[in-house]
C-alpha cells in the first residue's frame, strides 16, 4: 500500500543519516539499560513505542494503557493524563533482563513519533515556561536559566524562575556548559538521543502532522484498529509553524544557528527541511 512506501521511505531516510553521520560520530556505542527507559513495552501485541514528549506521547501513552490494561481501560480519553505518565502504569523495556531486551527489540513491532524539532522544542518551551502551574519546572530549570543567562535578575527572579524568555532558554540550550553538566530534559532532548535510531531499527515512523492517519495505521496493523481508534481531538493551544516563527523573531542569527546545530541530526533524519524562518551563519 503507498502508506506501507511512505513509511519505508521513512525509515531509508533514518538510514541513510545514520550512516552519513555515524563517520562524524563515536563509535557506535552499546545501549545501556538507561537509554531504554521511554521505549514502553506492549506484551500482548508485541509492540514497542519509543515516547518522545510534545508529540502526542499522553495519548500513545494512554492507548497503549488500553492495550495491556487487559479489560482494565476502554477508551484512552477516559484515563487523566497525570495517570498516563505515572510510570508504573506502563512497562519500559529496561526493566527487563538483557537476553529479554534482545528478543523483543528483534521480535516486536517498534514505532516511535516524531514532529519538525523547532515547533516540538517552542511547544516544551510553551508547556513548561509559561505555565504558572508548572512550578517544579521553574524551580528545576528556571531559576538555573535565569540564574545563568539573564544579567541584573531580580531576587525574585532568581528565586521563583517563573519568567524565563525563549531567547535565554534558547542561550541555555547551545551554552556547552548545560550540555556537560547534565543531559537535557525530555521535553527538549533530541529524538535522536531519546530513542536512539540509529541502533534501534523501527519498524514505523509517525508524524506529529499526520498523526491520526500513522496511529490509526499503527494500530491496524497491530490487529486492534477494529475495536480501538487513535483519540482525536483539536487542541486550540497547540503550537504551530506560525507561532514558531513569531518565537524566533528574536533570537540573532549566530544563535539560530547555534540551535540548528544542535538538533539538525533530528532536521535530517526525519525530513524536515530548514525553516524558511531561520536566519542561518
């Protein structure tokens, strides 16, 4: 079927990167049991999804509780989102034994979905910034942020980091510093460092912009797609192209592409091109 093309086109392109830029990269290292964390693990249909944050990963995360809740769960729209992200509500695969991580990583369907980095990377920017409620982000990263990238900060600022601006998040992401003192959070890490594609061969890549047409082919051909449909609904906050190009307005050229740099393994592997936006060196 052309969608069966599409998705092997796909994951040729994940190849073909991998390949180009694994001259430039390390040696290929070997996964440890700490890369496998956000890779979830369905038993019963023999399905693996790699969840990357800010793209759609509440509602695989509550799908997937359907299909290994065992009777538990009907409808993914009826479990809270908090519940989705408890973390023993779903198995990860590095919770199992080496020569069991081998066998499903050979044996199960793997799927993992992805969005243009730029627009994902404004959406946590968004999520986790300007939200009052998000204060255990704001006390984490915030007041680090502000701490690092903003001269004459005020005490309170400093204090609460509840008025991080995009370009001094943008700063903290491309200052070396952060990326040597720790690896960056979920929401903005690289796809390519949260589910390591270049070792792990996925049978199927999504697209954050066809997503209910990939999930619900996802879900079909997991033999479900009878009794169980992706949950669509529009979100009127969602983060889009034009809302992301307003976000790089101001940030200068130097640091644009700076920032490029740091995700063009995610631009490239998933066929995104270069925002019209961008002002590169």
């Amino acid at each position: 079927s052309n969608t069966a093309i599409l998705h092997q086109i796909r994951r040729d392109q994940v190849t073909d990167t991998c390949r180009a830029s694994s001259v430039s990269s390390r040696k290929r290292r070997v996964l440890t049991p700490n890369d496998l964390k956000h890779l979830v693990v369905d038993e019963d249909h023999e399905m693996i999804y790699c969840y990357v944050p800010k793209v759609a990963c509440t509602n695989w995360k509550r799908v997937m509780m359907v299909l290994t809740g065992r009777g538990k769960y009907n409808d993914p729209m009826e479990i809270p989102a908090n519940e989705a992200h408890v973390s023993s509500n779903l198995k990860t695969l590095n919770q199992y034994s080496i020569p069991e991580i081998n066998h499903r990583l050979k044996n199960y369907m793997k799927f993992l979905f992805v969005r243009e980095p730029f627009e994902r990377l404004v959406s946590a920017y968004r999520n986790k910034f300007t939200q009052k409620y998000n204060t255990s982000f704001h006390k984490r990263y915030g007041t680090k942020i502000v701490r690092r990238q903003r001269k004459n900060a005020t005490q309170e600022a400093l204090r609460k980091g509840d008025d991080v601006k995009f370009e001094e998040f943008v700063a903290y992401l491309i200052d070396p510093h952060t990326q040597r003192e720790e690896p960056f959070n979920e929401h903005w890490q690289t796809v390519y460092s949260l589910c390591h594609p270049c070792h792990i061969h996925y049978d199927l890549i999504g697209k954050y912009e066809t997503l209910e047409e990939d999930s619900n082919y996802i879900l079909q051909l997991a033999g479900v797609g009878n009794y169980l449909k992706f949950p669509t609904y529009a979100k009127s906050t969602r983060t889009t192209d034009e809302m992301t190009t307003e976000f790089f307005q101001n940030i200068s050229s130097e640091h644009q592409t700076q920032l490029y740099e740091v995700y063009k393994l995610d631009f490239l592997m998933f066929n995104y091109s270069v925002p019209s936006y961008l002002k590169l060196e």
